[in-house]
C-alpha cells in the first residue's frame, strides 16, 4: 500500500499572482561552475519581459543543440538567484522522470514569447 500525498491548497489569489509564460530559447552555453551538470540559457520572453537568463539541470536529456530555438515554459516573477557565478533570472519548468532526468514542460505548439500560461 502506498500513501498519498497531501497537496497543500492555495487561493484562487495566489495562482493568478505566478507568472508562468513561454519564451524561446536563444543561447546556451555549459556551466562547468555549477555544483550539479547544468546549462545557462538565455531566453527571450518578447518585448514585455525581454531576455532572462536561468540555470537548469536538464544535461541528461538536452544539449546546446536541441535547446536553441525550443520554446520553454518558465516561472519568470522569482527573485534572482546567485548559482555560484552565474544569476539565474527565472526558473524553467519541467518534470522529473522515475531515473531522476528532467524532462522540460514545452507547448505543444508554438505560441507567442511571452504569452502568460491560463
């Protein structure tokens, strides 16, 4: 028998206060500096926001190569937070998978930088 999580209520108030919008990908660079394998990305979240930067533990699963370009979905209102010398901006999305890999939370189809998650 396994026992089940108690997921925690928020109001209606707290979700409408996070700010969870889809940008694009547009450089990636490796982050040798960090604890765990991580990426910097820079992503452009349209002429609203602008560009954020974030550090992500998705090595596993993605390169430099495969993240250019991909739109990504993003907590974007966080405080910076200083990772060794780098700060990360905003927090990209996405779900861990039963061997501990990130798998990042994309649309489905592409939608404008910017456009706030409902």
């Amino acid at each position: 028998m396994t026992a089940e999580k108690v997921i925690t209520t928020i109001s209606w108030d707290d979700f409408v206060r996070v700010e969870l919008r889809v940008g694009t990908v547009s450089a990636v660079e490796e982050f040798p500096e960090a604890r765990k394998p991580a990426l910097k990305l820079w992503i452009n979240f349209g002429p609203e926001i602008g560009e954020r930067k974030s550090s992500a533990q998705i090595t596993d699963l993605y390169d430099r190569e495969s993240l250019i370009g991909r739109q990504v979905i993003a907590l974007v209102n966080v405080p910076s937070r200083q990772i060794g010398p780098f700060i990360s901006e905003c927090l990209v999305t996405g779900f861990h998978r039963d061997d501990g890999h990130v798998v990042l939370a994309i649309p489905d189809s592409e939608v404008p930088n910017g456009a706030r998650l409902s």
